[in-house]
C-alpha cells in the first residue's frame, strides 16, 4: 500500500500525484508553507477531514481556511469542544449532551446536576476557554469499539452519550482527546486548541435532550470564537448592529407589519406602509415577468387532499403542514404549495409543442405549521406568499429557460445590491427522500450544472439539500450580521409531470412529457422584507419607501401651497404627505427623519413668491433649493431608475 500513488485533484482542476497515506497538511504544504499554517482542515470530496488523517483514495481536495464554510465549521466544532473541557474543569460532575458547530458559532448542551449555572457565570467560562485553548492541545483521533465507548461512559454515568452510542454501529465509532477532556465525536477538528484566540458565550437556554419535552432537560450554552480578537471584536459590532436593524423592532416602528394573538401566532397582518413596500416589490417583479412571457394565475388558499397526495406534499411534509379539514366527507388542506394547482391548470388544456413554454405565475399565499419556539418575526412565520412560477417546457428549451430564470432572479438582488452565495443542491444516497426516477435525477442534475458553468456561476454543490421532486439553484442571502438566508430558487423537475400525467402534443403528433422549471426570485414575500428591512435598516430606496416626500409648511400661511404641491405629485404617482400641524419646523423635521422618509420639502413665503421648494434629503440635511419641476424630474428619474441613496446603509 505505502509503494501505491494518489491522483488528488484541487478545485481549479489541476492535478498532482501523492503517496498513499499522505495527510491534509502534507498537501497544503506541498502548495505552500503559508497555507499550511493557514489550514484548519482539508475537504475531500464530500468529507471534511482533519489535516493528520491518511488520505488513502483518489479525490478532489480543498484546503480550508478560515474564508471557508468548512474551515469554520471546523473551528466552531473545535471550539464547543475547547467550551466542554472549561467546563471540565470548573465543574468536574457536569455530564455532556452535544456540541455541534452551527451557523454562527457552536453551543455544547450540559446537565449541571445540582449546581446553578446562570449567565453571571459566562464570564468564568470564557477565561477559562481561553486557558484551555493556550495549551495548544492536539486533538487526538482514536478508534474505539463499542463496548469500550460504552465502558469509558458507564464509569463517567454518562447516559446522554450512552444514548448516543446506542445508535451508532460497532466499528465507526471515535472518540477525540485534548488535553484531559475526551469526546464521542466524528471530528474532523483542528490542528490544536492555540488556533482560538478569542471567544464569547453569547447566551444561555434549555435544550430537552433529543429535542423530547419528556427528556431530561438540559443547559445550553451558546458562543463565538475566532482566530484573532479584532474578528470577535466586529462581529459584536456586527450585533450591536443588528439590533438596530432589527426588523421586528423597525417594522413596529414604521408601520410595516403587526402581529396579533387574536388572529393567530405566525401570521403577520400587513399595515398602511407594509402593504405599499410590498405591493411596489410585487409590481416590480410582475413588469419584468410581462416582459419575459409570464400569466398570472390565481389559486385558492385550500386544496383537495387527493391534490396533496398526488404530488407527495402529503405525507412527505406532513409535519409541517396543518391537519386537514374534513368538509362534505373529504378532507381538505390549507395550501402548503403552490406547485400542484399550477399543474392542474396546465392539464385544463391540450397543449402543443407550438405553445411552450408555458410560464404560470401567482403571488400565492401558503401555510405551514412551524413550532412556536421557531416563529420569528417576518422571517419564520405560519403564513406567508411565494412569489411563485412554474414552466412547463419542452427538453430542448428547457436549458435557455433556466438561464432566463437565473438572469431575472439576479437582477432581483443586484437591484438591491444585496449580497448572494450560489449553491446547487442535489441529492445524496438517501433514496427515500426523493421521488422519481434516478435517471430523471442524474439528467436534472447534468443540465443544472452545464448551465451553471454557461452563465460563469460562482457555486458549491451542496449534496442533500435537493426537494423530494428535483435539484436547483438556490440564491443565499447574507443579512446585516452575515446570517444565510435561502431565497430565491430555481428548480428542475421530472418527477412531477410524471404524477400529474403532464403531456403536450410533438411534431410528430405523439404525446412527450414537458419538464417543468420551479421558480420564485424572493422566494417568500414575508422572510425577504424581513431581510429588505435590515439590509437597509429600514431606510429605503426612493421607489420603495411607503411616504417619499414630506412636504412641511413653515407656518399655517403657508399649508395652501403645500396642498397644492401634494396633488400634483400625487397625479404623478408619487406617495406624499403635508405635515401641516402646528409645530415648530424643527420637531416636523425631525419626524420625518425618524420616520425615514427619504425627501422633505420645505415651503415657506420665499418658495411661494418664486414657485420652488428647498430640499432636505434624509441623513443628508439642505441639497439646496429648486424649481418644483426640476425637483419633480429628478426625483421621478431616480424612482424610474430604482436608485440606490449615496447614504445607504446597506451592509
């Protein structure tokens, strides 16, 4: 074996020849010794490794870093370990549940016993973290059978990892060692502890083990870590910040949205402002899918369980959905997707291959059951709407339609400068999460890829994250304090006509399957306002902004010529509003610039005599006086052009 060669390949496709057993830093090294001490792990294929495993069998590698998804994975996973040996030490009968890495961060679940452990005693924790983490322990991999893990728990009177073991199959079962703390863990981690240099245990909560509210119930501890203190120091600026762009503080604020226990938990009700933001978004997207060949539809907010059981919606998301509802002897759904009545629009009428694509669009509202503890604002909710458009086209249009979907889905975002990560999510091994034919699946999954590399997408390919009916591309949103947000979609799907019996006639007058293309830019209304929200910290662009001018009178005297103003903007279309109450020029200022209205103008006896008005624009102070209808030109140009505010506060 040691005599065999390796054919490893790196991601810009080069390749270059190893010896068997060869290590993750081996390779880094041999690019070079800057990125080998850079290197936290290597991933091969689709399994991250710790840099002294032997790699033994060809592959494509990565070296990961800390700029990478995996490298931090990595280091968080690391870090709840470094987190459990602190708490070792300062609590030698603590019996640990689980610590995984999670988006942000890492929490490592602990059963306290009798000992109170409160948030005064985070601080404690950290300074011992950050002793532990100085020793620069290694981590030390060691196999393990299972009677022997079992053993190692029994004597600690463990039975959370017990449990644990319990599940897990003689023979892949490992254990890590740093310092005097040993683990049940899969690994892969980092080099040694010294790589952490900083930490902060951000929060506490109760954790039922297994998520069973009849299980024993268990501290968690959350927190951060990173490889230089100046990194922890921006992220709590990033949090500090956050807070102020929070969008449930901020949609209370400006009239956005409310929630209300008497019309049901996750289920938002949107006001005056909320309901314009979101009615210009949608007629945004509706210009743009005119142009493109889009009809709009609409479908009801319930639907026949037969209609659910024939597209798998039911039972494969059972779970998530609302009980039916039995009405005259059958059963009913609130609509959980919008998917299966497209296609029964579709099947309304024969269809020939001259009249494809056919692209069905709907602002449709759909329910789901999510846990009470998961509601969160505008961004996890019961209710919300899809932006939602299905296209139902022949083989040969099929890769010019997906291009067509990725061109309006980008110009979605860059319209908003937002930031996205690309990722094509295909499915694994798992045969029983997805339906369909794995032949359909390999295709989809070939087309998808192909048209990525036409279009010069920047992706990863995530394994396991496909729908139960096909892959896609989903467009990932980065919010104010880099949290990933999936949105925009778009997807391929065989599976679907095969189940609604989908058919168009050909040229040669038989009867073929249409594939049909998923597609929906926001993804959902609710959870991309939520994000529009803190991306702009509520201050938004011209066109979007409910009131975008507030024009103030300096006294009574002069309210006639502000109304007078007010209705020619509004024959223009623009959205304003006279604060005419008698007050003084400075508090009426000073609202509009809380409320974020993006232009003021104000009118006193100088504007009247010459017919202009003197323009303030929000964080901006005095842009100057100008003639009416030069103001009325330019702020139009600006609205057409959907610009963005030279202040913006974007992140």
């Amino acid at each position: 074996m040691g005599e065999q060669s390796l054919n490893i390949t790196f991601p810009d496709g080069s390749q270059k020849e190893f010896p068997d057993g060869v290590t993750g830093y081996e390779v880094a090294e041999s690019i070079s010794k800057g990125l080998a001490r850079e290197a936290l792990s290597v991933t091969l294929d689709d399994e991250i490794l710790g840099l002294s495993r032997p790699i033994h069998k060809d592959g494509t590698i990565t070296i990961n870093t800390w700029d990478s998804e995996d490298g931090k994975y990595t280091f968080w996973h690391s870090s709840a370990h470094v987190l459990a040996e602190a708490i070792q030490e300062l609590y030698p009968d603590a019996k640990f549940g689980i610590g995984p890495p999670i988006e942000q961060g890492f929490y490592y679940d602990v059963d306290f016993g009798d000992t109170d452990f409160g948030q005064d005693d985070l601080e404690a924790l950290e300074k011992k973290f950050i002793e532990m983490a100085r020793k620069k322990s290694e981590f030390d991999r060691q196999k393990i059978s299972k009677n022997d893990a079992i053993a190692f728990y029994q004597k600690k009177d463990n039975p959370y990892k017990l449990d644990l073991i319990e599940g897990l199959e003689d023979g892949t079962i490992t254990f890590y060692t740093q310092g005097e703390f040993t683990d049940l863990c899969r690994g892969p981690h980092i080099p040694h502890t010294g790589k952490i240099k900083a930490v902060k245990l951000t929060s506490l909560a109760g954790a039922y083990w297994r998520g069973d509210e009849n299980s024993e119930q268990l501290t968690r501890i959350y927190g951060i870590s990173f490889p230089k203190q100046k990194m922890l120091e921006k992220h709590l600026h990033q949090v500090e910040e956050a807070k102020k762009r929070d969008h449930k503080k901020l949609g209370k604020q400006l009239g956005i949205y409310m929630m209300d226990s008497m019309v049901g938990q996750g289920l938002p009700v949107w006001l005056p402002n909320g309901t314009t933001i979101r009615r210009t978004l949608e007629e945004f997207l509706r210009d743009e899918q005119k142009k493109r060949g889009y009809q709009e539809v609409i479908t009801p907010h319930i639907g026949n369980l037969e209609l659910y059981r024939t597209s798998g919606h039911y039972p494969y998301y059972q779970d998530s959905q609302y009980n039916p509802i039995e009405v005259d002897d059958e059963g009913y759904l609130l609509k959980p997707m919008n998917c299966p009545h497209h296609h029964r629009i579709y099947s309304n009428e024969l269809h020939s291959y001259r009249d494809l694509p056919v692209r069905l669009a709907e602002f449709g509202s759909v329910y789901r059951y999510e846990q009470s503890g998961e509601l969160n604002g505008l961004s996890r909710v019961r209710g919300f709407t899809q932006d939602d458009a299905h296209i139902y086209c022949m083989h040969e249009q099929l890769k010019d339609e997906i291009k067509n979907c990725i061109d309006l889905t980008q110009l979605v975002f860059s319209t908003f400068n937002m930031p996205v990560d690309i990722r094509l999510s295909f499915r694994d091994d798992n045969e029983e999460k997805y339906g369909g034919k794995a032949e359909f699946w390999h295709r989809a999954e070939k087309e998808i890829k192909e048209v990525a590399d036409e279009v010069n997408l920047d992706y990863t390919i995530a394994r396991g994250e496909a729908s139960f009916y096909g892959p896609k591309i989903d467009f990932i949103i980065r919010d104010a304090i880099g949290r990933k947000w999936q949105l925009g979609t778009v997807q391929v799907d065989y599976v679907m006509p095969e189940r609604f019996d989908l058919t168009y006639v050909g040229s040669d007058n038989q009867k073929h399957r249409p594939v049909i293309i998923h597609r929906a830019p926001f993804g959902s209304m609710e959870r991309f306002m939520s994000i529009l929200i803190e991306h702009f910290a509520g201050d938004f662009p011209v066109w979007l902004a409910p009131i975008q001018v507030s024009i103030i009178p300096i006294a009574d005297d002069h309210n006639e010529y502000a109304f007078k103003l007010a209705e020619k903007m509004k024959r223009q279309d623009i959205r304003v509003e006279v604060d005419h109450r008698s007050e003084q020029i400075g508090a009426k200022i000073r609202n509009a610039e809380t409320s974020k209205v993006p232009y003021m103008l104000i009118v006193g006896d100088d504007e009247i005599e010459k017919e202009t008005v003197s323009v303030r624009r929000h964080k901006e102070g005095d842009i100057g006086t100008f003639d009416f209808s030069e103001f009325i030109s330019n702020l139009k140009t600006e609205i057409d052009n959907k610009e963005l505010a030279k202040h913006t506060n974007q992140k």
